[in-house]
C-alpha cells in the first residue's frame, strides 16, 4: 500500500462517536470520517490567527492614531502659545513704535528750538548790519560775541525668531529710557541756551535809519564836564529828539525815572545777572514791573541830565559790573 493510499485512508476513516444522553434514553452511535474534525480544527485554528492578526493590526493602527491625536493637540496648544507669544511681542512692538514716535517729535522740537536760536541770530545780525554799515566802516568796532559758555498675522513662527524679535525688543527697550533721558537733558540745554540768549543783550539800542553814531566810547576819558579822568561805564549814541529806543534782550523793567546826572533813565534786569541802562531820555514808553522783548520800543531819546546834546547813554552790566556794549551789539 502506497503512503498516499495511507494518507487518504487516514483522513478518511470512519470515527464511531458513542452519545449517552441519559440512562433512560437510548445510546447513540454517531459515524464521521477522521478528516471532519481535523478540517473544523484547522479552521478554528486558522480564524483565531487571523483575528489575531487583525486584532494587533487595528489596535497598533489605534495607538498610532491616538498618539497622531496627542501629538496635534500638543501642536496646537504649542500654536496657541506661539500665537500668545506673537500677540505680546506686536502689542511691545506697538509701544515701542509709540516711543519712538515720542522720541522723534521730541528730536524735532529740540530741532526747531536750535532753529529760532539760529533765526534770532541771523535776525540780529542782519539788523546791526543793515542799521549800521556806514557806523561800523568808521566809528563802531566789528561785532564780537560776549565771553562765555552755554494686530499682526504670522505663519509657521518658529521659537528661534521669537526669541530673536524678543531680544531686539529688549535690548530697544532697554535703550529707550537712556535715549529719551539724553533727549530730554538736551532739551533742557537748549531751552536754557535759548533763554540765556533771549537774555543777552545783542542788537543796536535805538531804532534809527542809520544816521546814529557812537559819540563817545566805553572805558576811561577826559569828563567834558569835570575835565577829570574818569570811567565812562557805556557807550554814547549821538542821536536826535524822539528816536525810538529798543531793548536789547528780553527782560523786565526793573527802574523808570530820573536818576541824578542820567537824567530821565529805563533799567531793565534780564536775568542770568544781565542788566542794560538807557540814559538821558526824553519820554519813557514802558513801567516798572513791564515785561519786555528784545526789539520793543521803551523810550524816546533826548537830551535830560548832565548831557551836552542829544543822545543816547546806553549801558551793559553782569552782576552790576559796566562791560563793554560794543561786545553785546550785531550778535
């Protein structure tokens, strides 16, 4: 007999299975061939394997699944504080451009003070030489200046350029406070220079066309009165009835009156220990207490007091000592 011939006889064989249900029912014989068995367990066998396999499929495919889940929710929670981190950074972004913006029109104001400073200068200085071109060709000395000192939308940020825009927006801010304190003491300066300016006196006292000349000079002379030698502490203006006089700078009217040989004098404090005199007056057009600027009219010359013709006496002094007026004229 052929070993195929076994086999199939094998798998063919009848089987005898006895079935007893019960001692009061009849014994049952049942007949099946070996291979009935053998194919059911092999199917059994081969249906748990597959779902087996299934089973480890899905539930891999689940963890992978659930852990793609856990990742997005972690990623978007991530987006979330990187757009809160975006957000905070326009809003310093915003301030930031808000101080500069201070800042510039503070730089512009500062500018525009140095301006006026510069204006009035030219202005002064154009006076005295369209006033007194022919006075200074022949009797008035060359100008000179006193001595002296004065919401945003960003894709796929990255943590890198938020930390870089988060230190260049520190470092700004931490810059900020220094450049504003230099802004600001600047502006102090200025305004301080330009107050000390609009205080020193700069300009010719007398609003003529030109035909003023200076009579007698600052220092020590012959008195044509006493014939003695003696400290001339201004400068004389020959000039005619009821020119307009002017002041110098910008001050307060400290005296109006007679005072002895000065005759009919205007005493103007303006600060910073500067004071000027307009002596031998014919009419006084400002009083005591009366705010000035530079240009204003605040008498009419003459002749009163001690004088020997019309005139103006005009005088300069710091801390009540007579300087030179020729130095404080066409700044």
């Amino acid at each position: 007999m052929s070993s195929l011939e076994k086999i199939r006889r094998y798998f063919f064989e009848e089987l005898s299975i006895t079935v007893i249900p019960s001692p009061e029912k009849r014994i049952k014989n049942l007949r099946i061939k070996r291979i009935f068995p053998i194919t059911i367990s092999l199917l059994i066998i081969i249906t748990v394997i597959t779902l087996s396999y299934l089973y480890n499929y899905y539930y891999t495919m689940f963890l992978d699944l659930a852990d793609a889940a856990e990742e997005l929710k972690i990623a978007r929670a991530e987006n979330e504080k990187l757009r809160a981190e975006l957000y905070i950074l326009a809003q310093e972004t915003e301030e930031l451009i808000g101080y500069l913006n201070e800042l510039q029109e503070h730089k512009e104001e500062i500018k525009g003070m140095i301006g006026m400073i510069e204006t009035e200068e030219k202005e002064a200085e154009s006076i005295s030489l369209e006033l007194h071109t022919d006075i200074s060709n022949s009797q008035v000395l060359p100008a000179r200046l006193p001595i002296g000192g004065g919401d945003m939308l960003f894709y796929h940020p990255s943590w890198e350029a938020i930390d870089k825009a988060k230190e260049n927006l520190d470092q700004i801010k931490r810059e900020l406070p220094g450049r504003r304190e230099e802004l600001s003491n600047l502006e102090s300066s200025v305004k301080e220079y330009n107050a000390l300016m609009a205080a020193t006196p700069s300009i010719w006292p007398l609003a003529d066309k030109g035909d003023s000349y200076i009579s007698s000079n600052f220092g020590w002379r012959k008195d044509p009165f006493t014939g003695k030698q003696a400290l001339h502490e201004g400068l004389d203006i020959a000039i005619w009835y009821n020119t307009p006089v002017i002041a110098t700078a910008d001050g307060v009217v400290k005296f109006v009156g007679k005072k002895g040989s000065y005759g009919l004098m205007v005493i103007i404090d303006h600060g910073y220990g500067y004071e000027t005199r307009y002596a031998h007056l014919n009419k006084a057009k400002v009083k005591k207490g009366q705010k000035v600027s530079r240009g204003d009219v605040i008498a009419l010359s003459g002749n009163s007091g001690r004088s020997s013709g019309p005139h103006l006496h005009y005088e300069v002094r710091i801390n009540n000592i007579p300087q030179n007026p020729r130095n404080y004229i066409g700044r």
